[in-house]
C-alpha cells in the first residue's frame, strides 16, 4: 500500500517489504531492492538504482542533475547529466543528503557504506564499499573514493581526486590531490597527518617561547 501524498512513477519498481514514508517522490525507470526503508520527503529522480536493506533519511535528494556548465562569452550553457546513481545493498544515508548522477556512466556508492546528513556527492563520485562519510563533507564530480575510507566532518574532495583504501581525511580538511592506500590527512591544503601535528607542535612550542622572553 502506498501511504498518502506519495508519487511513483508508472514505469518504477519496487521490490517486496520496501516501506515509503509520506511526500516520498519517486521518478521515471527507478528501482528499490527488498527491505529498504525511505523516511519522509525524500525525492527519488530518473535513473536511480537502489538495491537492498538501504536507508534514506528525511528530506535527501537521490538524482538531482550534476553540477557542469560549458562557458561562451559571458554564458553559462548547462551541460545535461544522463546518467544513473546506483546505490548499493545496505548503505544508510542520513537526513538532506544530496546525490547528482552522472553526466554518463553513473555515480556508484559501496555497499555498507554510512553517509551522515548534509552530504553533498557530486556527479561521477565512486564510493567504494564499507566507508564512512561524515556530515557537511563536500566531494567533488568524479572523485573516486576506495573501500573503507574515513571522510571526517566538513572535508572537501576536489574533482577527480582518488582515495586509496582504508584512508583518513581528518575533520575540516581539503584534499586537493591524490593520495594512496593507508593514507591519513589533514589541513588545508590536506598533508599526511603527522606531518602536520609537527608542523603545529613546532608552532606552538615557538610561539610559547616568544611569550615568556
């Protein structure tokens, strides 16, 4: 039964004990898998895979059309994003998330991975499996994030940037370049994390001693 003020698309399927909240929207050529659960308010556009035992908090937005423009003169011309999202078996996001799809191709995120409220993942993103996305995190179009990967709050992923597995981004931190398995990083620009503890103990210990000359 679909509860009052839902809108699903004719052509969208819908697998068994999936649970719809009121003023869900659910677009053209969408697909749920079993046992997802979508809270209030939460607006579903075209071309949006979604598989099993997936959470979608209140009021987040799943295809809305990436962020691209093409310049002529003093123009702004948008360039059109046909792609899909897939979101993958028992990821969980959290409350006003937002999820462009792709310009082709599709913006994927990972199974079992946990995205927090106020997400921002542009158009292309690879999310891998089992991540961590915290809130106010930022990611640019086609970043590509490995498996297990940390995104702390308030960080932001340039475009077309790569994470390796099992790495940390520390909170408040801007990652401008590539980074590789393992890694941990911090700061704006982002640096290994040690390094930048140094730099900081350096800092303080300096500044300390100019104030008891």
């Amino acid at each position: 039964m679909v509860p009052e003020f839902c809108y699903i698309s004719n052509d969208a399927k819908i697998a068994d004990k999936v649970q719809l909240s009121p003023f869900v929207y659910i677009g053209q050529r969408v697909v749920i898998g079993a046992e997802t659960y979508i809270y209030p308010n939460v607006t579903i556009l075209d071309n949006v895979l979604i598989g099993k035992r997936v959470i979608i908090g209140p009021g987040s937005v799943l295809g809305t059309e990436g962020f691209g423009y093409d310049k002529t003169g003093e123009v702004y011309t948008r360039i059109p994003h046909k792609g899909k999202v897939v979101i993958e078996d028992d990821v969980e996001i959290g409350a006003n998330v937002t999820i462009a799809r792709a310009k082709i191709g599709e913006t994927r995120i990972g199974a079992g991975t946990k995205v927090d409220c106020l997400v921002h993942i542009g158009h292309n993103v690879k999310i891998g499996k089992n991540c961590i996305i915290i809130a106010q995190v930022g990611i640019g179009g086609s970043a590509k994030l490995g498996n297990s990967v940390i995104l702390a709050g308030q960080v932001g992923i340039k475009d077309h940037v790569e994470i390796g597995d099992n790495s940390v981004i520390y909170a408040k931190s801007a990652l401008y370049k590539s980074i590789p398995p393992n890694s941990k990083y911090s700061g704006i620009p982002a640096r290994p994390h040690q390094q930048v503890l140094r730099f900081w103990g350096k800092l303080f210990k300096e500044s300390e001693e100019a104030n008891n000359k």
